[in-house]
C-alpha cells in the first residue's frame, strides 16, 4: 500500500494525483494546487465546464476537447462529436444555417506533402516541445499541418489539453484512414494523439511475419490518406523500436533537437548511424532537414561551445537556437501551444524562425510573413 502524501490528492475530491501530473502547479499567491482532472483543476480557478447544444444533432453536452469548438464568420460553432463535426465541415458554415447539409465535394487535388520526424534517442531534449511548436508554427505560416505522436506516453495529447477518439495505434494496427483518427484543433492543424496501447501496437507489430516497418507507409502513403497535407510532422519515442523503425521508413527529412549539452550531442551521433542504418537495410532515403539546438542558453560557455561543435559538424542544417524559455515550458501546463499562451515571447520568436529556415530550404517563401 503506497503511503500518499497529502500533496498528492486531488484539493477537490481526494483522488490519487500522480507525481507527473499536469495538474500541479502554483497560484498566483503560490499556493500548491493538485488536480486529478481537468474538471476538478476547473473548479479550483473559479471555472465550470462549458455546456453546449450540438449544431448539428441538437444534443447538449460539456465540452472537453478542442474540436468541439470552432470559430465561424459570425460566431462560434458546437459538435458534441467529430462524426457531427465533419457533417457540418462538409459544406462552409453560414451564421443562418442551423444544420448544415452534407453535399458530394470532388476530392482536393494531392498536396506535395513533406514527411518530417523528429527524433533523438536521448530524452530531455525538447522533442515534444519542438513536434508541437514546430507543428503550430508551420499552421501559422498557413501551411496545412498534421501532427502524429508516436510516443506511447502520449505528451502531445497532454501539452495540448485533447485526446482523440482513436489514436496512433489504430492508424498502425487497424489501418484507418485519417479522417477515422486525426482530431482537427487549430486551423490548419490536425493531430493523431497516442496513449499506452501503444505498448500494446509494439507487441502486435513484433508478432507479424512481413511489412511490420512499413504499417505507416502503407497507410498513408500507397493508401493515399494524407495528401490532403502540406507537412505530417511526426514526434517519435526516444528509443529504437519498431514504433520508430516505421516512423523513419515513412519519412523524408528528420529534424533532430539537441540539448546544449554534451550527452545529448551523443545522442545525436547514435541517431545518426540509426539513419544510416535504416538508409542502407531498406534501400531508404532519409535525410537530415536540420539539427535544432535547445535549451540554448547564451550566458554559458557551454551552449555556444555546443553550438559551435554543431556548426563545425553539419554546416548549414544547424537550425537558428530554441533559447532556455520559462514560457515554453509554462504552456504545456496550460493546454496551449507557445504562439497561444505568450505569442510575443522569444520561444515563439524562436520557433516562427525555425520555420522560416525550413520553409525557405523548401522555396516556400510566398508562406512566410
């Protein structure tokens, strides 16, 4: 029997609270507060859960995740699930029509959809950070973006407050087309979300015969499911498995965030011979699109001498530094990504620059502002 200590129960029904949880955090008068849920986080900041009638079914509901929500010209839209929302999002929403009727569309002409993992096989690296901002920041150069996670601690649900009604593993396992798994929560930003059962896909990938690497290839790719896209970014486990085996076989470029120290220089190295590896055994073309310093802290030596270790190795794909931000590691904790929760601060001065390097390498410059 765990002997909980008092801090680690929920202020508001007395649940167990993981040490981990995202509801933790101070006041502004610095007290502790400790939450099971988001309800009960709510609660302790004066907030009730929104409810809602479903524009489309009628049916009342709470709302708990960002694609039930959607601004249109006039005002703000409902749906109490994505099979409602994608009825309305058929057909362009009007501020007088009340429910809105779905009509055949010819299917939009394939994008050149750019693949990109990010990936180190060391962890405290700032990959989820960089998955997601990376992600939202090439949305807010009006790219169309979908953003995976491959990471069965499933932390891009988390920094983003939402949880898909299916999840990374029914895209490997099951097979289901995108529009079955990715939840649309930002304009032009869609993301597949993953918890544990991604363990569980590992095993199931582990048990098949042939073609267990290229699960993600095959969906996507030779189905067709994700040409409707501008860039898949997907944020991968720091390990070598399976999971990751499928996620570099999908990919085209690899960007790879490397803390300004020197352990996670050597994890860089170690991704390195993986891209070897991978390149040679299955007669693949992964490239580096960038190495991404973070944590970048310019009052050290340390961080510059880093940096120049970086530069002096891969020349040109070293990325403009993700500098040491309090606000980038806040916003998680608020559901939001950096441009959401504090647009003008230099984590999203950082990212929004990062993006501009990649998409001017890409000659997509009529996108950056």
């Amino acid at each position: 029997m765990v002997d909980l200590h008092e801090q680690d129960r929920c202020m508001v029904c007395g649940a167990a609270v993981d040490s981990d949880s995202p509801y933790r955090g101070r006041s502004k008068r610095g007290e502790l507060r400790v939450c099971c849920s988001k309800e009960c986080w709510d609660h302790t900041t004066g907030q009730e859960l929104e409810m809602a009638v479903c524009d489309v079914c009628k049916a009342s509901f709470q709302v708990h995740y960002a694609y039930q929500k959607a601004q249109g010209k006039e005002r703000l839209w409902y749906f109490c699930s994505t099979q409602c929302r994608e009825k309305a999002t058929r057909k362009p929403v009007t501020a007088t029509q009340t429910v809105p009727v779905p009509v055949p569309q010819a299917a939009p002409a394939p994008r050149d959809v750019r693949r990109v993992a990010v990936l180190n096989q060391k962890g405290g690296t700032g990959k989820t950070t960089t998955a997601v901002n990376l992600a939202a920041a090439l949305a807010e150069r009006g790219q169309r973006v979908l953003l995976v996670d491959l990471d069965g601690q499933g932390n891009v649900g988390v920094t983003l407050g939402i949880r898909g009604p299916r999840t990374s593993y029914h895209l490997l396992i099951d097979q289901l087309p995108l529009s079955d798994v990715a939840v649309p929560i930002r304009d032009n930003l869609d993301v597949v979300t993953s918890d544990q059962t991604l363990a569980a896909a590992e095993v199931r990938l582990a048990q098949m015969n042939q073609g267990r690497e290229r699960r993600l290839v095959e969906n996507l790719i030779e189905g067709g499911h994700d040409t409707e896209y501008d860039w898949v970014i997907l944020d991968c486990a720091p390990s070598l498995s399976l999971l990751n085996q499928n996620a570099l076989l999908y990919a085209q470029h690899l960007v790879i965030p490397v803390g300004c120290d020197y352990l996670s220089l050597a994890g860089c190295k170690q991704v390195l011979k993986t891209v070897q590896s991978i390149n040679q055994t299955f007669s693949h073309n992964l490239n580096v699109l960038g190495v991404l310093p973070t944590f970048f802290d310019r009052r050290t030596k340390l961080s510059h001498k880093v940096l120049d270790e970086l530069k002096g190795y891969f020349k040109g794909k070293v990325l403009p530094p993700i500098n040491t931000s309090i606000r980038l590691r806040e916003c998680p904790a608020f559901r939001k990504t950096i441009f959401e929760y504090s647009p003008e601060s230099s984590g999203a001065n950082d990212y929004l620059k990062v993006v501009d390097a990649i998409l001017q390498r890409f000659g997509v410059r009529d996108a950056v502002q």
